[in-house]
C-alpha cells in the first residue's frame, strides 16, 4: 500500500520534463530579469532534456555519461535562476600556502568542481570523488544553500550510494555497506512520518501535544545490532544525523513493527516545547534523515550525493572501460544489478529532483 501510494504522488518522468519545459517560457527566480540567466536557463535545460533522452535510450555501457552531462546541463540552469548567486566563499590562497582568500560565486559556474581519483579499482563502493574548492559541484550547492563534499576530501561511493534514496528499491543496494545511510522516518504504521491518521499533519507532534516517538528504518545489520544493544553506540550513530540532533533513544531502542521491512530503532524528541524536524521530505513523499559525509558539518543534499555518484560512473565508464565492464557484467560482477538500478531510477528521479531543485534555487 505505501510504496503504491508513493508511486501514485511521485510525478512520472514525462510530466516532470513538460513541467520543466513550461517554466521555460518565463523563467524564474533572478532569471526572470536577466536576459543572460534566462538564455541560459532555457538553452541548458533543453540541452539537458536532450541528454536525458539520449541516456534512456543507451546502455548501462555509457548511459552514465549522457546521464551526468544531462545534470550537469541541468545545474547550469539552477544556478541561472539562483537569487543565492553570486556569493562569495573563502578558498585557498595559491600563492600563500596556509592563507585564505575570498572568491566569487558567480552564476557562471566553470568546471565540473569534482574529480575522481580513485578510480583503478574492481568493485564500485571502492571509486572515490573529492570535491573541488570552485565549480559546478560546490557552485550548484551554493545555489540551493545547502552544503557541499568538503573540498578536497576523498569520499568512497559506498558511502554516498546509501544516500540516494531510490537504491533502496529494486534490489539496488550495494553488497559492500555503508555505516550511515539515509534512514527513513515512520510512524507505527510504517508510513512515512506525516502521512498516516495517527499524527498531525507535519507528523511531528502528538494529537495529545506530546513530544513523538518515530521510527528509524533501515539500519545495516551489524550497526542494528551494535546500536540496539548499546545506548552509547547509538548516541554515536545518531551523531552522523544532524537533523537528529535533540532525539534520543526510546527505551528500549528496538521495535519490531511489522511494517517495516528492515532493521528499526526508535527515538523519542527531547525538547517537548520546541517543533523538532528529524528529517527532509524528499520528493514529498519520503522523510528521511541523511548522515553527514567525510569531513562535513552538516548533512550532505541527496541532489549532491547523485551528483557526484553519476560524476563517478561516467568517469568510470570514459576512462575506465575495462574495470567498467567488469562491474556491469551481470552473470560475474556483485555490483552489476546495483549499477544497473541507479541508472535506471536516474531516467525517472532526476527530472523531479531537478524540477525541486529549480524550485529551491528561485526561491
């Protein structure tokens, strides 16, 4: 019932891109003034459509390559419209090793802002990105005000892969797990947070005003065990959830709910005269609490972690064909059915994701 559900209110993939298109004729946000930002925004979505349409219709062998060209086309067009650009940042001073300098944001954006140096390897978890101080990356960031990879910090997929929402479905997650993934937030129903009878309407607070209990589903099964057994180890996992910041493990941590069909603990908000938020919707449908990643503060934007996930694989595929076919290879590789997921929820979750993120960055 709920994944039908989800499915029904998820826009489908032409509907996003006819959404899309429409905003074309009177751009938003500081593009709605420029003529530049507007030329920009409309060029660049076309050439994105384009990509994505070229993408669905190629192989697993290359469709990551269309499929980052396509979101990086698209980014062009979100930093058009952002009224966060330009801003200005602090990167480092090339001719004072140590130093700072202040460096403009424009909407501009050059370069990928990302590489992947670690990419000689034979399974997928082990490719790692490193985001750079300037580029689309961090300047598409900028543009949605949220944060970026730190910059220079080398980042294994296997620790964004769990960050993109749809690997949870379809068999796409990867054999070698991450610690931290995303976690999804429900209620007793096993409904995401929000979206069953049994709350208010923001799913947060009690009918009775009492502070919530809700349900984090979706643990690895070694920090399940940890965690459910440990209150100490679960205050540290939850460490990784900024959004968790304020919750604390109900007592006891674990819940069997029948609803939920992987590893659950419970946490109950502990400041009962403040409105606690545990998590992002995504899509608005999902709530969902995202770790930070590698030297970050803050939680990493599930538009980022594909971003650089998609980043990879293209690299991958470009300059890694043995390796990439290795991967890809379905009868011999572990990797392969997850590949193959991402890459086909790409075709349907980026026209949305990026309809939101035009949305955001206007705003």
């Amino acid at each position: 019932m709920g994944m039908k559900m989800r499915d029904t209110a998820m826009p489908s993939r032409a509907d996003a891109w006819r959404s899309l298109r429409g905003l074309r004729v009177s751009p938003p946000g500081a593009a709605s003034t420029d003529r530049a930002r507007a030329k920009t925004f409309q060029m660049a979505l076309e050439q994105a459509q384009q990509l994505m349409d070229a993408a669905e219709s190629a192989g697993h062998a290359t469709r990551p390559i269309q499929l980052f060209y396509a979101l990086s086309q698209a980014g062009r067009a979100i930093a058009a419209v952002s009224t966060r650009l330009p801003s200005n940042t602090l990167i480092p001073d090339k001719g004072n090793p140590g130093s700072m300098i202040s460096f403009t944001v424009d909407w501009r954006l050059r370069g990928h802002g990302v590489t992947a140096p670690g990419t000689s390897v034979n399974r997928i978890g082990k490719v790692t990105v490193q985001a750079d101080w300037t580029g689309l990356l961090p300047g598409v960031a900028a543009a949605l005000g949220c944060a970026c990879l730190a910059p220079e910090d080398k980042v294994k997929l296997r620790d964004l892969w769990p960050l993109i929402w749809e690997t949870r479905f379809a068999g796409g997650s990867l054999t070698d797990l991450a610690e931290y993934p995303a976690l999804e937030i429900i209620d007793e129903t096993g409904f995401p947070a929000g979206l069953s009878q049994t709350t208010e309407a923001n799913g947060l607070r009690r009918a009775n005003g009492s502070a919530p209990t809700v349900l984090l589903n979706g643990f690895p099964q070694e920090t399940y065990k940890r965690c459910s057994s440990d209150y100490s180890s679960f205050l540290a996992c939850l460490d990784h959830y900024p959004s968790l910041t304020g919750w604390l493990p109900a007592t006891p941590p674990s819940s069997l709910w029948k609803p939920a069909p992987t590893n659950v603990l419970a946490v109950s908000w502990n400041h009962p005269d403040e409105a606690p938020q545990p998590g992002i919707r995504y899509r608005g449908w999902d709530l969902i609490a995202v770790p930070r990643v590698g030297a970050m503060k803050d939680a990493l934007n599930p538009f980022i972690a594909w971003w650089a996930v998609l980043f990879a694989l293209s690299m991958m595929a470009r300059y890694e064909p043995s390796n990439w076919a290795g991967m890809i290879s379905i009868d011999s590789s572990s990797d392969a059915n997850a590949i193959e997921n991402l890459l086909d929820q790409a075709l349907g979750a980026l026209p949305h994701l990026i309809l939101e993120a035009i949305d955001v960055s206007a705003s």
